[in-house]
C-alpha cells in the first residue's frame, strides 16, 4: 500500500480522502483514521460462496470489472465467461438477474446424457452431420426458451409468425432439459433412419425461427438473455456429456450473434472449459467470445473495502482508505493476504473474514497483524480442502495425492517428483482411489504439468520466480518443464501441510509418507476407501430399483444412507420414522440440522428446520395427495422444510401444490433419482460443496414468483 501523505487531517470531516491503494513494498503508514466505537464488533463481511451470500442483494456491493460490464453489454459478442472457483462468475449471474433486464437463469441437467442416437466417434466431428444435428438441436431449444420470455411479457398476443407459433405450440410448456431431448431426438432419428429430407427440414426450423425472431427486431425489443449456470452440477465428465456441452456452446454463440435481441450467456469453470477446447477443432471460434474472471489488485481491495464499510453510516473511501482505518499495520496486512491468497475474490473474503473473527475473539479495537496471521492456518486448511473439492470431477479424489505432501518441503526438484511419483504407484489408497487418472499423467513432465493447471505448484527456472497459472483459461505458453525445473507449493497451502521450508532433492524408498491430520471427516469412522466404495455400491444399487411396491424399501434405505454418507457434515442423528401402510412398513427419515453455515443452515434460519424430514416415493408421478401428506407432516413435526423423493421428473402441476404450502412459511422440496446420483457422485470424487441441492431449492422458490 503506497503510504499516506502525512499532515494533520481536517477536523471538519469524519470520512477521511481516499487513500492509494496498499503496495506491499511500502513502509508502514502513521496511526489511520479512527473507527467508530465497536465498529470491529459490528463487522458483516457476508458469506464468501455466492450462492449464499444476502449481501449480493446489494447492487452497490458490486466490483465493476470487464467481466461484469461484459455481462450487461447487450452488444457484447463475449458469450462464455470462464473461471476458476470462486472468481466471482455466480456473482456476475446474481447481477446480470437483478440489473440486466429480461433474464432467466436455467440450471441444465442435459450434459449427463444415458445414452445417445449416435457413434461416440461420430460425434466428435465438430463439422459433421450428427455433431452439427446436436447443435441445430439445442438452438432450437433456447430459442424457445427466449421466445417464451418474451411471449411472457405480452400475453395478449395473439398473433405470432408461422414458426414461432409451430415451435411454442410444440415445445414452450416442457421443461428445458426435456425440450432438449425431444429435439435431440427427432434430428437424430430422422439422421439414424438415413432420412435426408426430414433431417433437413428438422434442422432447418431453427434458421426459420431464427430469421422470424430478427423480424421482431423491429418492434425495438430489449435484449432477452439466458444464463446459464452450474453446469457441473450434472455433468459427470464423460465424453458424451462432452460432446453435448461442445455443441450447447456452440448453439449459444450462434444465437448471440446471430438474434439482435437474444443472449445466452454460459457461466463455466476453467477446468471444463480446457476438456472442451481439447475436444472442438474449432475451438477457435468459441475462443472470441470467452471472458476470463480475473481481477487485478485494486479490484480485489475493492472487494473487500466495500465489505468492511457496510455497517458504517459514514463511509470511509475506497482504495485503500478503508483497509487502513481498519487495519493496524495495513501495509503488512494487505501483504500477508495477498501472498497467500490466489488473486480471487473469495479467497480475499475468507481471509479477512477469519481474521475479523480472530479480531473480534481478542475484543481488539482494530484488527492486528497477529489477527491476520492467526487466521493463516484456518484460512490454509479452507484452501486445501477446496481444491480438492473443485477439481474432484477432472481428477476423482486428487485431495489424496495432495496429502502425500504433508510435512515434506515447499519445493521440489525434478528428480524429487520423480521420487514421489514411485512411492505413490505403489500407495494401495491412492492407487485404489486415484489410479484410474493417476497411471496416466504418472511421467514427471504430465504430473508436474498437473499439479500446475489446477494451481497446486507453480513452476520455477533458475534464477526466476515461479510462475503460477492464471485463474481465467489456461495459459496458451505455460513454463516449461526440464530437469532444470523445479516447482514450488503455492503459499496458500503451506500450513494445512506443515511444509518445511525447504528444497526437497529427492525421497528414500523406504520413507513413509506423513499424516495430514483431519483435514476432511467422515461419517462413521469408516476410512477413505471404504466409504468410496460404500458410495459406489449405492449408485450402482439405485440404478436397479423397481419402481412401485417391490422396491420401495429398497429405494427408502437408499435415500437413508444418501442422506448418511452426503449430507453428514450438517445432518445427524437419522433415524427412520417406520409407520405401516398397506400392510407394509414405510421407512421415512428425520435427521437433525446441526448445520453452522450454508445451504442448510439458511433453511434452519429461515424455516426453523431443526428437524428435516425426507418422504421417500419410489414412483414417477406426484399427486395432490401426496403433497396433502406433506403438509401434514410439516404441521405435526418442528420446522417448516420437508425434502420429498421420488423417481420421475418434476411437472408444472407440483409447484401449484408446492405454493400453497409455501404460502404458510413453509417449504417442500422435491428431489429425483438423479439428484441422488449428483450427491453420490460427488461424495465419490471427494466435493463437499453444497451448490447443487442449494440450485434445485432456488430453481423451485424463482417458479413460485
């Protein structure tokens, strides 16, 4: 932070000029500005996820940068916007919904594909018929969802162009991911039946539509946009949701560009994105259109500074000004947080918010330099078991291999690599658990290329700084990789593995690898490798289920130990709640909400879900009466939310039902086979994260209105 002019302040303001930002070479300031009395106590910095965070209703909380500004240009060709976790790319959906006119957020479950008409191989021809079929497939979908947002506005209307009208009749009342398939499957059969002429004409709906939608420009229509958002949360990596995720991208370019007044705006992890550019020869054209998610210094100053002022009535500046009416020695402070942090927002949040708690457990009047370095290890301990979280799709368990670091050095030569490579292959955990990924990316070069693309290490030639990736898209010329090379833990990982501060030049075969204490927990006692395996074996279990009679008690055990093996860090205590029906016993659960933060602790708060039951149907359909038996449940029982499972998917009719009960300050929500596979497969892989069950709730409470 760049030190402030010294010189008496005027007396007859109590806001203090704005301040340049902090520089971590300057010296340390004089005493800052003084803070109103408790104002420490009084600190509300807000929750550091997105998705949970109340202080995003705020539009002036908001950072402005080139990715938010995009987002709301409506003549902006940029379509993807890409980037690590916690850059902030649900934030800029959050603003784009309450700031960016006609919007609709869609969650879609389309990219975990069963099966598919076609040859995967054929598929992967990003200029060939079955490929393009897709594309054509998915235009046609979201131009309907585009059409029936603007058809919402005009509901009068009653005179539509020929297409339009064909294609709404047709599709406008299914649900997106349905629509999909129904499209996907019509072009395609027409392409597997060998039929030219139906294909054709199918394919050739969405450039009709298209051009009649053009014609509407003329009525000076604002610009209607799609976000599409948490794309991960369905998407199991396979190559077919691959593909499917290719040519959904491309259709949302062609659409951006094509309509004057359509977007659709994809919201993408990096690591997704990478899968996608390796496939698509044509990546080129959907790399126009891609906005990275990164922020520079005086933004992430911003992020917090904005944060820090919220409960004060008189506000003290930006750049800087506010961080030093806070901090004691801000110079230093601002230097600890941003070594260790990853230049991403959520990462300057979580920092700043453990040391605010460090500050306000003290009863400090300011918050000190050993505040910040108290909040050190808590914050390094949250860093390494996200990581873990956030790469588990590309790399199922990667936390495992992390581990293996644990008490070694912070630097590694390339032979050292070399060393800990071979003691890892013979690692039973690891290889039972990693090994399918591991055995490929096992030569020094891959590994080490590894651990850098997903920020683990950064990469250091002699007589250099080592370089680590950016947050946005891969860098197109990353270092190099010799044996010359050495790499270097990313700061920000150090304490949660007791790293020595040291270069390692190699590992003894018969060293044992340390034990990284409890940086993860898990139900039951069981280890690692017996609760994969236990998740495993209930996937497989769900899938063979009857439907109906003969396998509800099979389907009600599974929805138990679901809720057991997924949900344990905020439920306890499940126990069934048996009663008989039809001569049968009905096992449902009730479990106890211990949750201290997100998804479930909103409900606790917002319901008074203490208690959270799970009705179990193992059937498609929904009716009036089962909901009936839910709103009972919730007047009989403490706390006003219910989860109900069933197998089917969810229809228009239930959220009627779904109303009525939430009109009582109450909550039903549904949940599917699917959605029970997501959890599942993401215990598997090792993600704790709770975005995917928080979107099903969110998804519901927007169709209420």
């Amino acid at each position: 932070m760049v030190r402030r002019k010294r010189g008496r302040e005027s007396k007859s303001s109590s806001v203090p000029e704005p301040a340049t930002p902090p520089a971590r070479e300057a010296p340390q300031p004089p005493a800052g500005p003084r803070l109103p009395k408790d104002a420490i106590r009084r600190i509300n910095i807000g929750q550091s996820f997105a998705e949970y965070d109340t202080a995003l209703s705020d539009p002036s909380i908001y950072v402005h940068t080139s990715a938010l500004e995009a987002a709301l240009d409506p003549d902006s060709e940029k379509v993807f916007f890409v980037g690590r976790r916690g850059t902030g790319k649900t934030a800029v959906r959050k603003f784009c919904g309450m700031n960016g006119g006609a919007t609709r957020v869609i969650v879609p479950e389309i990219f975990s594909p069963s099966s598919t008409l076609q040859e995967i191989d054929l598929l992967t021809n990003v200029k060939g018929k079955p490929f393009r079929s897709l594309v054509f497939a998915f235009r046609r979908a979201l131009q309907v969802e585009i059409l029936s947002m603007w058809l919402q506005d005009r509901p009068g209307r009653d005179r539509l162009p020929g297409e339009i009208q064909s294609e709404l009749d047709q599709y406008a009342d299914m649900d997106f991911d349905l629509r999909c398939l129904r499209i996907i499957s019509r072009i395609s059969g027409a392409l597997v039946d060998g039929d030219d002429e139906r294909w054709l004409t199918e394919n050739k709906i969405a450039k009709r539509v298209a051009d009649e939608m053009k014609q509407l420009s003329a009525e000076g229509l604002a610009t209607h946009t799609v976000l599409i958002d948490s794309i991960d949360d369905y998407w199991e990596g396979s190559d077919e949701g691959l593909i499917y995720l290719t040519a959904f991208m491309h259709a949302c370019q062609e659409i951006s560009t094509q309509i004057p007044w359509a977007r659709a705006i994809i919201f993408l992890r990096e690591n997704i994105y990478e899968r996608v550019r390796g496939l698509d020869t044509e990546s080129s054209r959907l790399e126009t259109a891609v906005v990275g998610m990164e922020w520079n210094e005086r933004q992430l100053l911003e992020v917090i500074e904005k944060r820090l002022n919220r409960n004060l009535t008189a506000k003290f500046g930006l750049r800087g000004a506010t961080w030093q009416a806070f901090f004691e020695h801000p110079d230093e402070a601002w230097s600890n947080v941003l070594e260790y942090c990853q230049r991403r927002p959520r990462d300057i949040l979580i920092y700043t918010s453990n040391a605010v708690e460090a500050a306000q457990g003290a009863g400090h009047e300011k918050i000190l330099l050993e505040d910040v370095q108290q909040a050190r290890r808590r914050f390094s301990d949250n860093r390494f078991r996200d990581l873990g979280d956030e790469y588990s799709e590309n790399f199922p368990q990667v936390a495992t291999v992390l581990s293996r670091f644990y008490g070694l050095g912070n630097a590694f030569t390339f032979g050292a690599i070399e060393d800990l490579i071979r003691k890892l292959m013979k690692d039973p955990e690891v290889v039972q658990l990693c090994g399918a990924w591991l055995s490929v990316n096992a030569s020094p070069e891959l590994f080490i290329r590894l651990l850098y693309d997903i920020g683990f290490v950064g990469i250091r030639v002699a007589g250099k700084s080592p370089k680590f990736r950016a947050l946005g898209p891969l860098d197109t010329s990353p270092p190099p990789v010799s044996h010359a090379t050495d790499v270097v833990i990313h700061r920000c990982y150090w304490d949660a593995l007791d790293l020595q501060d040291t270069l390692v030049r190699s590992i003894p075969e018969d060293a044992e690898f340390g034990k990284i204490g409890k940086i993860e927990d898990l139900p039951g006692g069981v280890d690692r490798t017996e609760y994969v395996t236990h998740v495993e074996m209930l996937m497989e279990d769900l899938k063979q289920i009857e439907l109906g009679t003969a396998g509800a008690q099979d389907f009600e055990e599974i929805v138990g130990d679901v809720i057991r093996l997924c949900f344990f860090r905020a439920l306890g205590n499940v126990e069934p709640r048996s009663r008989s029906h039809d001569g049968r016993v009905v096992r449902d659960w009730i479990a106890s909400n211990r949750a201290s933060g997100g998804f479930w602790e909103a409900m606790r708060t917002r319901y008074g879900a203490t208690q959270v039951i799970w009705e179990c149907k193992n059937y498609r359909d929904l009716h009036a009466d089962d909901f009936h038996q839910l709103s009972y449940y919730l007047n009989e029982f403490s706390g006003g939310f219910i989860v109900v499972v069933f197998r089917g998917e969810m229809k228009p009719a239930y959220y009627g039902h779904i109303k009525r009960i939430a009109m009582q300050n109450k909550f039903v929500l549904p949940l599917n086979e699917k959605d029970l596979m997501v959890f599942l497969r993401q215990a598997r892989n090792g993600k704790i994260k709770e975005d995917h069950i928080q979107d099903k709730y969110d998804s519901v409470a927007r169709k209420l209105g």
